[in-house]
C-alpha cells in the first residue's frame, strides 16, 4: 500500500476533472481512473488491445481489470484473458462516504454528509458469485482495494426528497484505506473472519461481516468452492462450516 503513489494520482485525475468542470457527472469513471493510474502511473500500459478486447492496463506481465460493479460483464473477457496471461481483478470497494447530491436542473452541489454504511472487504462476495466458474483457474488473482470516497448521487429518486431510487453518478477517492490481494486458492483464507468461531453457520457468518443473509449464504457457497471451508455437519436445521 503506497499512500503516496495514491494521492499522486488522486491528484492527476481530479485535477483534470476540475479543469473540465466536469465534477459529479462522471458515471464513476473517476474511480476507475484513479486506480489504474495509482496500479499503473506509466499510462502506456492502459488499454492495450488483446484479442478482440481492451485491457484496462496490461504491463507485459500480467492484465489487470479494475471493475468497480457488474463482474459478470468479465465473463467474455476472461474466456479469451486467462488462456493468455495471468488476470488480476481490482474490485475498489468504498469504505467511508461522504454524500453530496446533484440538482440536475440548477447543477448546484450540496454539502457533504456522512453515510451510515461502512464498506467491507467482504462486500466482494456478491460479485464473485458471477464468475464462480472462473475462481478456479490458476490464472485469476484478485485485489480488493477499500478506499474512501466522496460519492455524487442524482435528486432523481421517486422519494418526495428525490433521494431513494436515486442514481450514483460519480465516486471521488480521498484515502486508501486498505489493501489485500489474492493470488491463489489458499489466500481466500483472508476473507474470513478471524473472529469466528472454529465452527460456524450462515447466520454467525452474516452478523460478523454485516452482509445480508442472501449474500452471507453466496459468500459461504464461494468459499465452500475455492476450498477455504467445508461442510462438517449440521447445527439444529443451519449447515456447519469449519475453516
């Protein structure tokens, strides 16, 4: 984790997305363009042509995909990337969040204001499942970056304040917060909590890692999979699962 290489490209993106007066309307590209800038500041490695499809930056060692959502829309990708080379998927996941909403008629900006949810390496679960057929392949790594962020929403909600429903336009990272990479089967070890117990159940799963009960089922079916735990018996009508 480099703070400094981070804030440098902080720097570089922001700057030039304030010279174009182009703030909160960018659909989270500014996420995407800091993160591929801070893992790869020498911008000749960025979107280099293999086969039929762009990689976000390729180093002549490795690809590197930074998807901030939507991991399904890899899937193409993936079929042709990991027959060739070595794939790393970033997934920035944000930590803390300062909301600001955008008046789309007048353009004004409001004050920041703190968002209740904090963000968690394990909210990665939910996208993982997506390309569960591809979690096995040596060639996949993954790399979770928590960063924290100001994040520009819509008043486009169907709420009476305009905000539930409403569309999140743009992220503007200001802190990386936390790192952690896996490069092979044995390292989704780090996505478990340490807290739990030896043996554990979905429902102990979910109020350790804050996930809803859907995606703590998805996360333990993930981690079932890669060989990180296993089944070992039952607990009244709940599966246990041990490391």
């Amino acid at each position: 984790m480099n703070q400094i290489l981070f804030q440098q490209a902080c720097d570089r993106v922001i700057n030039q997305i304030k010279e174009s007066h182009e703030i909160g309307t960018l659909s989270e590209k500014t996420i995407h363009a800091v993160i591929k800038n801070y893992l790869a500041p020498d911008t000749s490695s960025h979107e280099i042509k293999i086969g039929n499809f762009y990689a976000d930056i390729f180093n002549n060692q490795e690809i590197i995909e930074i998807q901030t959502r939507n991991f399904d829309k890899l899937r193409r990708k993936l079929e042709v990337f990991l027959e060739l080379q070595p794939v790393t998927i970033v997934y920035p996941i944000p930590h803390i969040k300062m909301l600001r909403w955008v008046n789309e008629e007048t353009g004004e900006i409001s004050s920041p204001r703190k968002s209740p949810k904090k963000g968690s390496p394990y909210m990665i679960f939910p996208e993982l499942y997506k390309i569960k057929n591809y979690l096995l392949h040596p060639n996949l790594k993954l790399h979770i970056i928590l960063l924290d962020l100001e994040e520009y929403r819509l008043l486009n909600g169907w709420s009476k304040d305009k905000k539930k429903g409403s569309t999140r336009s743009d992220g503007i990272p200001s802190k990386l917060v936390e790192e952690i990479y896996i490069g092979d089967l044995t390292e989704y070890k780090k996505l478990i909590p340490p807290s739990l117990n030896d043996n554990f159940t979905t429902m102990d799963f979910k109020k350790v890692t804050g996930l809803s009960q859907k995606y703590a089922f998805s996360a333990l079916n993930i981690l079932n999979y890669v060989g990180a735990i296993k089944k070992v018996g039952k607990e009244k009508q709940a599966y246990l699962y041990s490391r």
